[in-house]
C-alpha cells in the first residue's frame, strides 16, 4: 500500500520479474537449488550426484538449446509439446568434446530421450511454481510416448559366452582383475552397476553373508549374499588406500572406467549389443522366478523398490534369503561354466 501510495505498481513489478526470467535461468536456478540441499525429491531426499549430472546434461543438451530464451511465464502446453518432438525427431542430436581429454559426448534423440528430458522439465516447472513464476506447469497433461520397454535376459548360450569370457579374461589378466570380479558379483546378485562399484568393506559382513547398502535407489537396503558372491569379494585384488571393493586402475575413488571393461568382456562372449549390466539384473531375477520364488523373496535379494520389509525383519527372514540367494547363484554359475559354490535349497 505504501508503495501504490508513492505511485508504484508492486504488481506490475512482481510481473515485470516473472516476464524477464527466461527458462535458460530457471534451469541455472533449479540446478543451484538441487545444489545447495534446498530442493529435495519426493522421498524426501536429495538427488544423488549422478543423477544431477543426468539431469544437467538434458537441460544442457536439450532444454536450453529449444527453449532456453523464453519467458518462463510465457511457456504454454504448445511448447512443451513442440519441445518434446523436437528432441524425438533428433533436432537436438549433436557429438562435442568434453572437458577431458580426446572426451566426445554424444547427444541422442529418439523417443525415450524426449520422454525423459520432457520429465524433467515438468520438474523444473514445479519448481518454476513453488518460486512463484507460474501459477500452472505446462507440461503436465502432455501425452508422452510409449516407453516400449523391453526387459531382456541371458539365454542359456549366453551366459554360457560370458562365464567363458570371464575366465579366460581371469587367467589371461587382459583385463582389470576387479573389474572382471564386479561383473561377476553382478550376475552373482542381480545388483544394480552402481551398487556394486560403490561397495566398500564396511558395508559387508562376510560371516553374516550380509550387505547394509547405505545408499541405493531406493534408500538404505540390506541384502543376502551367496557363498559365491562371498568368494568373490573375499577374492577380488584391493588397493591399499582406496576405500571400495572394486577398485579403478589409476586414480582413487571408485571405477569409473567400468563401462569399457563391460564392452570388452561383451565383445569376447559375442553378446549382442543390447545386453548391458542392467540385463544381469533381470536375468537374476528372471532366473529365481524359474526357480519357484515369489516376488516379494525376489524383490528382497536384488533390492527392489517397496520392499522394506527386508530391512526391517532381516533377522527373522536371514535364512530364507540366504537359502535363495545360494540357490539362484548356483544356477547361475551352472549355466556360466562356473564351479559352484554351496548347495542350493528348495524355495
């Protein structure tokens, strides 16, 4: 009132704001956010590192170069809808170099890309709201593509390469020792990549046949381990001073370099391309479905979402899980070639 009284439109003002922010410095801003610890997900928590990297690559590579320079306030469903297009039909599909050396990243269009980058700019327009821009979020209500997910697993050929693959790679010492050990403990567990990478020896209690997993997907989980998946770890070469299970070749942290070891041991076994790590996830789950499991006991071995039972009642479900996990490893390492280790009990 004082200001209307001194010939002021606040109004105005506060509009003038909302029309002069441009979605280019809302992205700047929504990533500061995540940043800072001041925008959370709907669990509560904060993004994790890498997927804040995913997500400042699509609004680097996607959102900024089609809509960058409008008006927050202005963006309508038309645009969205363009926008999402755009991205399906390959319009912002391009290689450049990154910061590292001979570093080449290539940006991809096609369905599933636009789908997600239409996801997250959905976020960034609620954010867009909850900071008082926009009184709605244009995104919402845009009909995405069908994601045509398709979950694919090793056939018994398959499998067969890879244990062959992994051996020889083992004995040979071609290939990083640690790496050809996480691969194993993935199709071992049925673990996603990054849970496996980021393991340290604090997390496992060997003689338990236990791993607290701090950080997951899903939150804190805790998981059974096989008494192959046991040897293993107690197997794998370390490096003394670098905390993880697995570690890199050079440098310290984690194994950064993994994906390349993968493509290495994917091409000796001649697996067809689309078999990533993510395909050892299924193909453990699908074996234990074969086995007569149902899918809670499932869900618990390999740390699926909603089923926090496990870490609540480990104790009275310990040799239930155990029991499982030997049984589905040792099908597993029947079908690679591999000497088993432990018997396998009837779920």
């Amino acid at each position: 009132m004082g200001d209307v009284a001194k010939g002021l439109d606040p109004s105005g003002l506060k509009q003038a704001r909302r029309d002069a922010t441009c979605v280019a410095d809302l992205c700047d801003a929504y990533v500061k956010a995540i940043e800072e610890g001041r925008l959370l997900t709907r669990s509560g928590r904060a993004k994790k590192p890498n997927t804040l990297t995913i997500d400042k690559g699509r609004i680097n590579a996607h959102i900024k170069p089609l809509l960058g320079t409008l008006p927050v306030a202005a963006l309508t469903r038309q645009d969205v809808q363009s926008f999402m297009h755009a991205v399906a039909e390959g319009k912002t599909a391009k290689s450049a170099k990154t910061t590292k050396r001979r570093g080449l990243a290539n940006v991809r269009g096609g369905k599933g890309t636009a789908t997600k980058a239409l996801s997250l700019l959905s976020a960034i327009m609620t954010y867009a709201i909850d900071r008082g821009l926009r009184t709605d979020n244009p995104a919402t209500g845009v009909r995405k593509f069908a994601e045509g997910r398709r979950e694919r697993r090793l056939s018994d050929t398959e499998y067969a390469a890879l244990g062959k693959a992994l051996r020889e790679q083992a004995r040979a010492k071609n290939i990083w020792p640690p790496a050809i050990a996480a691969i194993r403990l993935l199709t071992l567990t049925g673990w996603r990549r990054g849970e496996a990478l980021n393991l340290t020896p604090a997390d496992v209690e060997l003689a338990k046949r236990t791993a607290i997993l701090p950080e997951t997907k899903t939150g804190k989980s805790m998981r059974p381990l096989s008494r192959a998946a046991c040897d293993v770890l107690r197997e794998v070469p370390t490096i003394a001073g670098n905390k993880f299970m697995f570690p890199p070749s050079r440098g310290e942290g984690n194994m950064q370099g993994f994906r390349s070891y993968w493509l290495r041991i994917a091409k000796l076994a001649e697996l067809p391309a689309e078999v990533t790590p993510h395909t050892l996830r299924h193909s453990f789950a699908s074996l234990a479905a074969d086995l007569g499991y149902s899918e809670p006991t499932i869900g618990a071995l390999i740390g699926h979402k909603g089923q926090t039972i496990t870490s609540r009642y480990i104790h009275s479900a310990d040799a239930l899980l155990l029991a499982a996990a030997d049984a589905v490893a040792k099908r597993t390492a029947e079908l690679m070639g591999d000497e088993p280790s432990g018997a396998a009990v009837a779920p």
